[in-house]
C-alpha cells in the first residue's frame, strides 16, 4: 500500500493542476521526485496500468519535475563514474573469490563466469546482494557449468523437467567443478531432499531468492 500522502490512479484519470508525469525506469529521479514532493507536504499520484496495476511512473508537481530532470543531467557523470566504480569493484571481488575457490579454472572460464554471472542489469545470481559472495560465485560457477559443459539444455530441449535434468548431469557437473580445484562436495547444492528444496528455488544463473521458484535459465 503506498503511504497516506500517496495516491494510486489509473493513467485515464486527469493530470492534477501543476503537475507532470514522470515514467518509471530511472531510480534517482523516480526518488528524488518522491522525496521532494514529500518534504513539500504535496501529494504523489502513483499511476498504475488500468487492469493489472503495473507502475507506470508518478505524477508530482511540475517545479519538482523539473528541479529533478536538471539534478539528474547534472549529476550523471558523477553517478555514472561511481556506479563503475562499485561494478569494478564487485567484479575484482568476484574474480578473487573464484580464484580461491576453484584455483584450477581455466582463465577463459572465469572471465565467461564473470561476464555472465555478474553483469550489470543482469538479475543474474552474481548481482544479488542477498547472498555471501562466496556463494554467489560458487552458483554461478555452477550454472556455467551446466549450461556449458554438460547436455542440461538439451535435455530441456527434449521435454525433460529440470529436476530429473539436473540429476542426469549431477555426475558431469561434478566432475568438472573436482576438475577445476574445487574443495567442497555441493552436497547443499546436489544433495538429498533437505537441500533440494533450496536448489529448486535457488538458479545458479538468475538472481537467488530461497523463497520464490526458479525461473526458466
């Protein structure tokens, strides 16, 4: 539910007098109007598609709107710069918790694991912050494995559900992670019924939530 001083209307109901309508897709201005419009004591009007009340942006007043779209273009290169600053450092981080825990990779296998499990906007595992990097390396080093190494996606291809497809490859996908120095046994990731209930909700390749079910990666 938004807050009191919020209110949701569909996108066919009237602008307010003095007001503008910002789309939903930039985080800083999509804050910054909510947060100056509320420190004014004025009213955001949260606009929702008509059926299915998917977000479509907010309305705020226009001297707010505008004050934003000018913070926003001046402050870009800044913004810009520090996003690629913390990018480079997650990545370093990243790279260094691989190395350690699979000291064997092949170079080319860590940068793909890199680029693909970790890229910016991705949603992938790599970018959540829900996790120890440990294990967040540790599932995308996994999923790289599976879709790279062993016939898990053509086993899809074929009809077969995940489950039964993950345990046709559990042996392959083994053998390699063993390959490249990896200590531990994934019996949390592999094993019994106890942890399969985390791994039917925890993809190796799509961000990782213990609490939802896997998505089609």
């Amino acid at each position: 539910m938004p807050p009191k001083h919020e209110i949701t209307v569909t996108a066919d109901k009237p602008m307010p007098q003095g007001y503008a309508f910002l789309p939903k897709g930039s985080q800083y201005k999509t804050l910054h109007c909510r947060k100056l419009t509320h420190e004014a004591g004025r009213r955001v009007y949260v606009v929702v598609e008509g059926k299915g009340k998917r977000v479509l942006g907010i309305r705020v007043p226009k001297s707010i709107f505008f004050q934003v779209q000018s913070l926003a273009r001046e402050t870009f290169a800044s913004r810009r710069a520090a996003t690629a600053q913390r990018d480079n450092a997650l990545i370093r981080q990243a790279a260094m918790a691989i190395e350690t825990q699979f000291p064997d990779i092949p170079e080319d296998e860590k940068e793909a694991v890199l680029k693909h499990g970790f890229r910016k906007y991705s949603r992938r595992v790599g970018r959540t912050g829900q996790l120890a990097m440990e294990k967040r390396v540790n599932l995308a080093v996994i999923a790289h494995i599976r879709h790279k190494h062993t016939e898990y996606d053509k086993l899809l291809g074929e009809g077969m559900v995940k489950k039964k497809a993950r345990l046709e490859i559990r042996k392959k996908t083994q053998a390699v992670l063993h390959e490249w120095g990896a200590k531990e046994d994934f019996t949390w990731y592999f094993g019994d019924s106890e942890s399969e209930g985390e791994e039917e909700s925890c993809e190796g390749d799509s961000v990782c939530f213990l609490t939802v079910s896997h998505t089609n990666s």
